[in-house]
C-alpha cells in the first residue's frame, strides 16, 4: 500500500505544476449536452480550487482584453475581494480559456459576456464605498482571529486527509487505474492519531458525496445529477464508491472502538452534609438532658438508637447483612427491617439516664430487658426523634 501511494503522491505532486485547469479547445463544435457537461464540471473545478478572491484577478484579465476602460478596470479593483463571486471568476477564467461565449446548445444561447458584464457592473456600483486597504488599516487595528474548538477539531480533521485528497485526485486524472483496495483507511487514520471527533467530521465530509453517488447509481438521481456525470463511465463512478464506503467503514470503527475503550465516567460523590440536608429531627430535650448526634455520622454505620419524646418509644436500627446505615430525604435506609425494633418506655426518665451510663455490653441486651412489646420501625425521623448513639 504504501508504494502505491508513494507513486500517486508523485505523480500528483508531478502534475501540480501543470495548468489543469478546464480546457475549452474545440469547444465550439461540441453538443448542448457535451458544452452543458463541461461547463459544469468547470464550475465544481473552480469551486473546489479556487476562492472569489483568487479569480479576481481572471475578472481583471477579462475586462482588460474586453474594450474597458483604465479607469473602470480600476474601479473594480479597488472593491472588496470578496464581492468577486467564484462563478463570476469562473466564468471569466473559462472565457480566457476560449470558451465561447455564445452556444447554441447551452443557456439558450444567451451571451455568457453580457451576464459576466452586469456582474462587473454590480461589483463596481455597490463596492463605490468599499474603503482603501490601507484605509482599513489605519482605522482598525488588526486582530487575532478567535478559532472555536469545534473549528480547531475540524481544522486538524481535514489535515489527516491529505492522502485520501490524493487518491481523489488521482481517481480524477486516471479513474482507469484506480485501485480502491489499495488504500488500507483505517490504518491512516490510527497512524495519525485519528479520535472519535476527527472520525465523525471525516465521515460527515465524505458522506455526503458518497449519497450522491450512491444515488446515481441507483438509478433514482435527477436529471441534474446524471448529466453532471455524464462523462463518467459506470465502472469509475463503482470505483469511487467503494472508496468512499471504506472511507465511512473506517471512521464507524474508529467512533465504535473510543465507545468501547471509554472509562466510565466516576460518579462524584455527594458530600454527607448534603446527604442529611432534608433530615427532620429534635436536636434537644432540656428535661431528659438528650442531646442529638451529628446526624452525618449515621452515615456508614452499622447501628443508630433512637428516641420519640412524643410517642415515649425507644428504638435501635441496625444494618441489614451487607449493608451500612444511610439517609435518604427524612428516613433511614440501609436498616435490617425484622431486627430493628422499639420499644415504649413506662418511665422514660429513669431508664433513658441507665441508657445514657450504659456501655457497649450493656446495649447488647437493653432493648431485651425493656418489658414492652417489640414495634418493628419504619425508617422515618421527624422533629420529635432525638438521635441517641451510633455505632
């Protein structure tokens, strides 16, 4: 593969100082439909290799060999670049190339020269007020253009096409000798480091002349579109779609791999103070002398007692197999919803204060020694529920 793109760069690079541009020799005998054909190819050529502003100067040359005078000449120079059109650079470079201006078969045989005339005439009219480039100059001083991420990931995307622009050029000087499977895409496109962003815009830029072909070839394209290949035969036009299909098969497998190949993005946790942010609960009990645990340290924990100043009821969850305690909006999760359970307290005073003096042991077998019948809990915490110990 790599020899035979050697040759095509050479012979590309052979054929980049010869004028290809359109040629219109004989012209004047050819067919509507042959003239038609051509001059459409001519505009596409001129479109894909020239801007506005480098046919300007084509537009001059016209005008210079066409009875205009020095002054309106300069006139047209003094306007902006970019009010010169490509097609009217197009068309002036084409009639400077010895397209006739009239044909019989072509436009219906309207004067190519007057049209191109009106357009000059145009030009001039609305660039009267065009500024002077060093007038611009003086008055506003020059900036550094700001380039968009978007325009840099596809600056540097068109930058890894080099060898594929090669191919479709060699495909347009010899479409006989064009070989498709010769060109290993993929293996280009990873040899230049070639991301997901840089397949999906190589795809996108190819894609779209690949469904105009596959449309010709198809039979269903219009009128246009078959007499704008109408000078390519079936077999160039098979050729180039090939191409172009493993142009879209390698950009799908590289946007296809970075999928696979992508780290799952980590969840940030969320920090336990925004955890328990909703947590409805009594921070104190001046006559019992309770105080309430920072409710983030339930978080994580394995057990949490708990007690309702309201309902009298002392409670101990305790963390499912597993599991570790948590909270979610106002109630507590994570709990073992057989083993945790409350109990009334008949005299709460007392037996909170022996609570409060109880040690890890004792806690073991307090709920037990409570004479009161077990209430499994619900997970909910309200303003009456004082957060006794975790652990």
């Amino acid at each position: 593969m790599a020899t035979k793109l050697k040759k095509a760069s050479i012979a590309i690079r052979q054929n980049k100082g010869r004028d290809l541009s359109p040629n219109w020799d004989g012209a004047a005998d050819w067919t509507g439909d042959k003239f038609t054909a051509h001059f459409r190819d001519a505009m596409k050529w001129y479109n894909f290799e020239h801007s506005g502003k480098d046919l300007k100067p084509q537009v001059i040359n016209w005008m210079s060999k066409n009875g205009y005078t020095k002054a309106q000449i300069a006139e047209f120079k003094k306007t902006k670049d970019n009010r010169c059109g490509v097609t009217m650079g197009a068309i002036a470079a084409c009639l400077n190339k010895g397209m006739p201006n009239i044909h019989p078969g072509f436009n219906n045989g309207r004067d190519s020269s007057l049209w191109l005339g009106t357009e000059i005439s145009k030009v001039i009219e609305d660039g009267k007020n065009d500024l002077d480039d060093s007038e611009e100059t003086k008055e506003v001083k020059p900036t550094a253009p700001i380039i968009s991420i978007q325009d840099r990931v596809r600056e540097t995307s068109l930058g890894m096409t080099v060898e594929i622009e090669d191919a479709i050029e060699l495909w347009q000087v010899d479409a006989e000798n064009f070989d498709p499977k010769a060109f290993k895409i993929l293996n280009l496109l990873k040899g230049k480091q070639a991301k997901a962003a840089h397949a999906r815009i190589i795809r996108d830029f190819y894609g779209r002349w690949l469904a105009e072909l596959n449309e010709l070839a198809s039979g269903e394209g219009c009128e246009q579109l078959k007499e704008g290949y109408r000078h390519r035969p079936r077999k160039h036009i098979k050729k180039m779609i090939e191409f172009l299909t493993e142009i879209e098969s390698a950009c799908n497998m590289l946007m296809q791999e970075a999928k696979v190949n992508k780290k799952p993005r980590k969840t940030k946790a969320v920090s336990k103070d925004k955890v328990v942010a909703k947590l409805k609960y009594k921070k104190t009990d001046e006559p019992l002398k309770l105080v309430s645990v920072n409710p983030v340290d339930i978080i994580g924990s394995k057990e949490l007692w708990i007690y309702n100043s309201k309902t009298r009821k002392l409670g101990k969850y305790i963390a499912a197999e597993f599991h570790e305690l948590s909270v979610k909006g106002t109630s507590i999760t994570g709990f073992d919803e057989n083993k945790s359970v409350c109990k009334t307290l008949r005299k709460p005073a007392e037996q909170l204060k022996e609570f409060k003096a109880a040690g890890k042991v004792a806690l073991r077998k307090f709920l037990d020694d409570i004479n009161a019948v077990d209430t499994k809990m619900n997970g909910r915490i309200n303003e009456e529920t004082l957060l006794l110990k975790v652990a």
